[in-house]
C-alpha cells in the first residue's frame, strides 16, 4: 500500500561492514531476498521495506558485536522479534542491518518464590506460560498474537488482561541492553522496588528499539487463579455495551479481561470461527479469583449488563469453552480480512478515560459508516482502548484517504479527551505526526534530546517514534 515514507534517507552498507559482519557470524548472516523479504514486513499496512542483510544473534555478545560495527559504519540497525507490529516498526525505511532475536529464546531463570523470571529477548508469551506452568504461576500480558517478549517490553505491549495485571510497563523489573556503541549495561533489579538513579528500565520499555537493543527481560509472574469463569453477552447497541463496562469497572469490579467486539466483527468471527454468536454488540468478560469471588463477580456484572439491556448471558467455565472463545478474540485481525476480497488492513487504536469511552467509541463508528469504511472495532474497553480495523483496496488512494481520514478524526477526538494516540501499538512509522500533537513540540523536542544523547550517529530503527 503506498503510505509516504522518506526513503530517500536509504544508507547503502559499505562492502567493509558486510565483510566484517560475514567473518563474524558466517553462515547466520543472509542476504538473500527471500530472508529480507521476511524482515522487511510487518502486520502494518505498509509495503515492505527490505533491510541489507540479516543476522541471526545467539547472545547479547552478539547483539553488541554487530551494533559496534554498524555504528562504526554509521549504519541502521533493526531488532526483529516475530513481525507481529502493527504500525511498521521494523521495516528498514533507511535500509539497514536486521538483528533476528528468534533463536534467543531461553528462559535464562525461574525464581518462583520471588515471582520474577527473567527470559532471552526471543521467547514468546507462549512459551514462557508452557514453561512455568508446572510451578502454579503464569505471565498475564497478552496483546494477542504470539509476540516476543523482547518485542513486547521494545512496544510497551499490553493486550486483553491489561485491566487487571497491567501492561508491560508494570511488569518489566530489569533489562539487559546493548546501546547504540555495543556497550552493554543492566537496568533495574529483582527486587519489587527501587529509588536507585534514573529508570531506565522504564525509559527502554516502549522506546521501540531506538534506544537501544534489549536481549534479556525480567520480569512480574502471577500465581494461577483457582477459579476462572468467562461470559459472553450481547447487546442491542454498542451504547449499552460499552455504557456496561464503565459501570463495571467505576465500581472496582476486578473483571480480569472485559473485551469489546462490535456486531460487524461478530459477524467476521462468526464465519472465520464458525461460532453462532448474536451479530449485535458484545462484551466478552474473565474473571480470576477464588470460587467465591468469581461467583461474586459475575452477579454483580450480571445485574449490571441486565440493567443496560443484555441479551443473553453465556457462560463458559470448561477450559475447552473459555479458550474457544478467547481464541477466536485473537482471530479477529485474520477474520475480519475476509469481508473485502484483496483487501488491506489499516488497523489503528486509541485509548481515553474510562468516562469518555462510549463518546469516543460511538462518534468514531459513526464516521467510519458515513464515510462508507467497511470495518470492525474491537476494545479492551476496561481500560479504555479500542481497536479500529479498516478494510481498504490498496489501489485504490481515495479508499486509503478515507481510511487514514477516519483514523486521523478518531486521534484528534481521543487526545481532544485528554487520552492518547495508541493506546498500546504504538509510534513506529504510522503515529510519528501524531505524537507531537499529543505531546507537544516541546515535549517531542525532549525525547529527540534522549535519542540524540544514546545514538548520535542515528542508527538504531531510524525513522520511527520522532525525526531526527
């Protein structure tokens, strides 16, 4: 899809370089075009943009071996995780060297009566939960897909359990980092707390791999709830749905997830999953605790949704049922494809305080219907982030403009609500004009300050986040 994008800013990669990186790492270095290809492309709507050459890292020895050249040549660095992004955050706009941190992917410790564990950049959310599940724990975040952690901390991910455990942000207690000189250095600790220096643990969490590389996480783990329950119920407009959840979470209930899916999204997931759901608005609650306290969650959500209209209150409380349904959630990017044939997805999200949820929500559906958008919205609604997904011909510019005019609208609205442009996809390429108008000039003129200090020589994932 053609978005503009500065590519005049490419760098070549000087032949000394690639010899230096070839006597390094041999064979895990490619510079096929099937292997740029591959990182060259994420779930954005962006067409790709191939890096020179890839590497495959084993280490943080490595990772700062082959940043210290690059930046001795000057020359851009990406870290590649799985390519689940969604706002072009590891395409190479200026060409550069992709680090793949796939095959780091050890849980390097489990520290059960501390709950922490600390894990390789390349291990996904996945398998860390398959591999601590014998020790009763489990990690919460979950943004959908199977992402990298070291993806998840760089994009300060969050996803459907966000309500209760928080995003990345919360959870991440210490780094291991190489910077933009292959220096590596260690922020934050094991322990809960800390008033030692400045956090910089919280400076590399969402700095989307333009400050530095992370190559190893520690992380927050949870003790496994003795009672899961889940519910699905539907209701006769998205008002209702949404005027429900505020309800819910105003008066502290502490539903573990409360997921938003709006009848068009329903109705794609209905036929993706083969599901009979009602093609009308519905939330999709879980709630985490003991007997007791899931039984009294669910009443007082109960009464609540019946109040605004429910129709319906389904419950699932066999693994089989709560996975079933949970599953299909995270379909809904692939399902929702199958509306438009050869179509392309520009998925977008903000997020706004609670009480302004349902305005926000609902003049945003109205403009994607009076533009004639073919869409789905999709919410972790308890905390006040939505997900727009619009289906577009990717020849077609006055469809795109349609598209990235709705979008626009529903960020001014949500910063006009004193919310926020992403709510958890993040900058990369998409949001760059967006963050100044959240922040401010001067604001976005600090950060540049950051970005300046830690890479001078402008190499690590250049053209995301802000301009140089």
């Amino acid at each position: 899809m053609n978005h503009p994008v500065p590519t005049s800013l490419r760098r070549e990669m000087p032949a000394p370089l690639l010899a230096a990186l070839q006597a390094r790492f041999g064979e895990r270095l490619s510079t096929s075009h099937a292997m740029r290809e591959h990182h060259g492309r994420d779930e954005s709507s962006y067409d790709s943009m191939l890096p020179d050459a890839v590497i495959f890292a084993h280490s943080t020895e490595d990772v700062a071996a082959a940043v210290a050249l690059c930046n001795e040549h000057r020359f851009p660095v990406i870290a590649y995780g799985t390519g689940t992004s969604l706002e072009g955050h590891i395409l190479a706009v200026q060409g550069g060297l992709s680090i793949d941190l796939s095959q780091m992917n050890r849980v390097v410790a489990v520290n059960p009566e501390d709950l922490t564990v600390t894990v390789q950049p390349g291990v996904t959310r996945k398998q860390l939960n398959a591999e601590i599940k014998d020790t009763g724990l489990f990690f919460p975040i979950d943004p959908g897909a199977d992402a990298s952690i070291g993806g998840m901390a760089a994009t300060r991910a969050s996803g459907t359990n966000a309500v209760r455990y928080g995003t990345m942000r919360e959870n991440v207690l210490a780094l291991t980092v190489v910077t933009a000189q292959g220096k590596v250095i260690r922020t934050g600790t094991r322990a809960k707390k800390s008033s030692a220096g400045y956090d910089l643990t919280r400076l590399f969490v969402g700095s989307e791999g333009t400050l530095g590389i992370i190559t190893e996480v520690t992380l927050k783990i949870y003790p496994q709830p003795e009672a899961i329950s889940a519910a699905v119920c539907s209701f006769p407009d998205i008002g209702s749905a949404v005027n429900a959840v505020i309800q819910t979470i105003q008066m502290g209930v502490p539903v573990a997830r409360v997921e938003f899916v709006d009848e068009n999204s329903v109705r794609a997931l209905n036929k993706y999953d083969k599901l009979t759901l009602p093609e009308k608005p519905l939330l999709l609650f879980e709630f985490h605790g003991s007997e007791p306290g899931v039984q009294e969650q669910a009443d007082i959500v109960r009464q609540i949704a019946d109040e605004h209209g429910a129709i319906g209150f389904e419950w699932a409380t066999r693994p089989e049922d709560r996975s079933r349904l949970w599953q299909a959630r995270h379909n809904a990017y692939f399902a929702l494809l199958q509306l438009r044939a050869g179509c392309r997805a520009i998925s977008t999200d903000c997020c706004v305080p609670i009480s302004r949820l349902a305005e926000c929500l609902l003049e945003t559906k109205a403009d994607l219907e009076r533009e004639q958008v073919v869409h789905g919205i999709i919410g972790h609604v308890g905390d006040g982030n939505f997900h727009v997904q619009m289906l577009v011909d990717p020849n077609d510019p006055a469809d795109i403009a349609r598209a990235e005019g709705v979008n626009e609208r529903m960020v001014t609205r949500a910063i006009a609500m004193q919310g926020t442009c992403t709510g958890e996809h993040g900058i990369g390429l998409h949001k760059i004009d967006f963050l100044v108008q959240e922040c401010g000039e001067d604001t976005v003129d600090t950060m540049r300050t950051l970005k300046h200090a830690l890479d001078p020589n402008n190499i690590l994932n250049p053209g995301k986040v802000l301009r140089w």
